[in-house]
C-alpha cells in the first residue's frame, strides 16, 4: 500500500500489472490478506482484472492445499476430517472464481487450465481435473491454449492416486501410447517418460514399465538418475537383484551418479531376496560415495 501511494503521489495511475504484481508479491511474503484487499481496491477503483489476476489467485490456492496436505497430523481421523472439510472450502472458493472469469468473459490462457488441473489434483478431484481438462482440448481453437507436458505431467499425478483402479491405469497407458506415437499435443520427453515410468510402477505394472525403459534407450531421450531410479524400485519390487546391481553399474558407467533413492532402491532388493551380505557391499559403496544415509535407508 505504500507502493501505491507513493504511485498516486507521483501522479501516476496504477494499472492491472501493477495490481498483479502487487499481489503475487503479497502471496509470496503470506499476506493473504493484504492479495485480498488489493483485488478488492482492483474492483474499487474501476480497473479491470485479467485472466493473470485470477491465474495468481488459483496458483496459491494449489499452494495452499499442498501445504494443509503436507502439516503433520497429530490425531490421524480428527486431522483428516478437518482437511477435508477445510479442501472443500478451497474447491468452493475456486469454484467461484471460475465463475467470476466466465461473468467477466474472460478467456483461460495455458496457465489457467494446468493451474486448475493441479489444483483439483491436490485436492483429489480427479473427476475436475479431467473435465477441465476435456474443455482445454475442447477449446483450443478458442483459446489457443494447448495441453503441455505439465498438463499430461499433472494428470498422471493425478491418475496414479489410485492403483487399484485398472481404468485410471488405461488412461496412463493411453498418453504413454499417444506420446510414442507422436499423436500428441507434445513431444515425449524425459519428465514426461518419468510420469508415466513412476505411475507404471506404482501400478504394479513393473514389468511393462522395464519394457518402456528399454525402448526409451534407443531413442534420444535423456535418461537421467530419477529414470535409472524408477526401474531400480520395478526391479526391486519383482525381486530380481543381479540385474538391479548390473542396472546400477551401467548407470554408474554412463557417467550418471547415484543418490539416496536409488541406493534405497539397491538395498532393498538385497533384503527382499535375503541377500544381507551384499545389502552391507552396497551400503559401504553408499558411503564411498559421500552419501549420507537418509530416514528410510536407516529403516
């Protein structure tokens, strides 16, 4: 607010972007508050709110629910209950912001709909996110907004919630396809074939997903350390140690370098098949390699 008088003062006019920037700098400090009255004096002061405006407002409404998600619970159900109640008053809030766009016939741009699409995903509203997502590729000649990685990226986030639904899977099966095949919106790239890697195996499709590694190194794709890591753990949950080890020796010769997740992933697989003296080999290579044991490797 004293940036604003200090504008006034100069007799200059704030206008929209200066509001917005305002704004995202309140939202950013925690001053939710403070972004509140200043889309309030927006209005007041007859000064038109964007598509931006609103697009700050529903990114820290998925920052916020990813916090509530993330507070430690200290009675299991009670917590439980009360964030499920506090996350249907978000849905609601935004509900209603998304009605203000259409009352001011504003159109949705890119960051619209995949902020939409998270927010309904950290919410767990898997069935929102699909129809936001339905009316993006509906309305692309409209809007020229076209779904991205990060859309497919996120709408995997948000199939995988449920591993026990083969239809959600299907979905997952379907993008991987499409994407294989260049019948996307976008190419398939190494984030995207980590999505869709990680999914596969939290579906317990492990062997399907070995497979799709497989394929993706004779392409140009970038395999990176969170690629190697994902197949380490398919490999770990289906028991099968001398390839994990021979798995982890290419990557270590490709120039790639461990961390903690695909060391967890090595020694875990040494302990599913009783394999306790080389679960201590790979420990002590752990350290050689300067990496510091966390929580779960501890357990």
């Amino acid at each position: 607010f004293k940036i604003l008088k200090h504008i006034q003062e100069s007799g200059l006019q704030p206008d929209t972007m200066t509001y917005n920037c305002l704004i995202q700098m309140s939202f950013n400090l925690e001053q939710n508050d403070i972004a509140k009255k200043l889309f309030e004096e927006l209005s007041f002061n007859n000064i038109k709110q964007d598509i931006v405006t609103f697009n700050i407002f529903i990114k820290n409404y998925v920052e916020e629910v990813k916090k509530l998600k993330e507070t430690t619970e200290i009675n299991g159900v009670i917590s439980s209950i009360m964030n499920k109640e506090v996350i249907d008053e978000k849905l609601q809030e935004v509900s209603n912001l998304v009605k203000e766009i259409s009352l001011k016939e504003l159109q949705f741009d890119d960051f619209t709909y995949n902020t939409l699409i998270d927010f309904y995903v950290e919410c767990g509203d898997l069935k929102s996110a699909l129809d936001m997502f339905a009316k993006m590729k509906s309305n692309i000649q409209e809007t020229e907004a076209k779904p991205d990685i990060y859309t497919y990226s996120t709408l995997i986030k948000g199939l995988k919630s449920d591993i026990n639904s083969e239809e959600n899977f299907r979905k997952v099966s379907e993008i991987y396809n499409k994407a294989k095949n260049g019948e996307l919106d976008v190419k398939l790239d190494d984030y995207l074939l980590n999505s869709i890697l990680d999914a596969y195996v939290k579906f317990n499709k492990n062997e399907e997903a070995i497979k799709i590694f497989k394929e993706s190194e004779l392409t140009s794709l970038k395999i990176s350390v969170v690629t190697y890591s994902i197949i380490l753990k398919a490999l770990s949950n289906l028991g099968r140690l001398e390839e994990s080890i021979e798995l982890f020796n290419k990557m270590k010769l490709s120039g790639i370098e461990p961390n903690e997740v695909s060391y967890d992933c090595l020694l875990n697989c040494a302990i599913k098949v009783d394999r306790l003296d080389i679960m201590k080999d790979i420990y002590q290579n752990m350290k050689n390699d300067k990496i510091s044991p966390n929580g779960v490797i501890f357990s």
